[in-house]
C-alpha cells in the first residue's frame, strides 16, 4: 500500500463503517517505543560483542603470527647456516679436486717417463742378448765361462732387473693415476651434489619464506 494517497489513486474509495470496526492492535505506542528502545540495545551489545570478539581474534592471529614468525626467523637461520656449511664444503672439495687434477697430469707425465725409459733400456739389452748370442758360437775349448762372459751375463740380468723394476713402477703409477681419477669422479659427483642442495636451499626455499604473509594481510585488513 502506497504511503501517500491522493484522490485519484484506486486505493482511495469510500469505506462506510470503518470508524465501526474493532481493530486489534499489537502494541501500544508505549509498548512500541519500548520495543524499539530494545531492538537498539540489543543491536548495541551485539555489535560491542563483535567488537569484542574482533578485538580477540586478532589478538590471537597476531600472537600465533608473532610464532610464526619468530619460527620462520629461526628456520632461515639455520638455513643460512647450512648453505655457509655447504658452500664450505663445496668449496674444500673444489681446491681438492683442483690439487687431484694437477696430480693426475703429473702421474701421467710420470707414466709416459717410465714408459720411455723401459723403450730405452731395449737396445741395451738387445746388444747385451747379441753379445752374449755371438759369443756362444766360439769353436771348441774356446766356448768357456771367462771374465767377459759372467760380465755380459751380468749385465743382461741387470738390464732385465732394471727393467722389470720400471715396470713394477709403471703398474705402481699407473695404478695411482686410475685411484686419483676415480677420485675425481668421486669429487665432481659431490661437488653437483652440493651445488644442487645450495640451489634448493637458497634459491627455492629461503625465497619462497621470504613471501611470508604480513600479521596486517594475516588479520584481514590487506
């Protein structure tokens, strides 16, 4: 029903007897002040109660923030931690694996000298076997064990002693050069090891905790 009637409005007619009629009302304009009088007390408190239990809940969110922030604190501390333990590490095994490369070139030079040295004590005993070869086909009482004998004989044995001495030291560097190449194997594995933690660590995980929310955002007013 409109709030204001004017003659034209259909809702405007002639009602004959209505002042006649008993009409129930709810309220009383007392009654009906006092009701509204507590609708306004009771919207009161209810906000005062929100308020309130505003005021508890970001208390608790900030505290509990508060936690978690001093957690996160100390969680990229011991981040930071790790990654100076790591770096240290890595960077011990990188001067290890340099030093070991270095040895590697050395044992190999020392390979190719024992190896050109066993090559070079071949024409010697060559020419001693020779020697000694020719000399067995002297004629008759003349093939006897003398002075120049035992001494070509002593020298093929010497030769023969020297050379199995290189290759004893050959075997020796060249047993050397295999344990320091599985050891720079061992070391470069490590050494991507330790560069693939630092990288998850540092790059991943201590820059994802840097996107920690604020206590502002955490209690809604961002």
């Amino acid at each position: 029903m409109p709030l204001f009637l004017t003659f034209s409005d259909v809702a405007c007619n002639i009602w004959e007897d209505i002042c006649s009629y008993e009409v129930e009302c709810n309220t009383t304009p007392e009654s009906w002040a006092m009701l509204c009088h507590d609708n306004i007390v009771n919207a009161e408190n209810e906000r005062q109660t929100s308020i309130q239990l505003r005021g508890i809940l970001d208390d608790i969110v900030i505290e509990v923030s508060n936690d978690q922030r001093e957690q996160q604190n100390c969680v990229q501390q011991a981040f930071t931690e790790r990654n100076a333990e790591m770096h240290t590490a890595k960077k011990r095994m990188e001067d290890n694996l340099d030093k070991t490369c270095k040895e590697i070139k050395k044992q190999e030079d020392n390979i190719q000298n024992l190896q050109t040295a066993i090559k070079n004590m071949e024409p010697p005993l060559k020419v001693a076997q020779s020697r000694l070869e020719t000399r067995s086909w002297r004629p008759n009482n003349d093939l006897c064990n003398d002075a120049p004998q035992k001494r070509l004989v002593e020298e093929v044995q010497e030769i023969k002693a020297s050379i199995e001495a290189l290759k004893n030291k050959l075997a020796e560097a060249q047993q050397s050069r295999a344990d320091l190449m599985e050891t720079r194997r061992a070391l470069e594995t490590e050494i991507a090891f330790k560069q693939d933690s630092l990288f998850i660590d540092r790059d991943k995980c201590m820059t994802t905790a840097t996107r920690y929310p604020t206590i502002s955002r955490l209690v809604g007013y961002q």
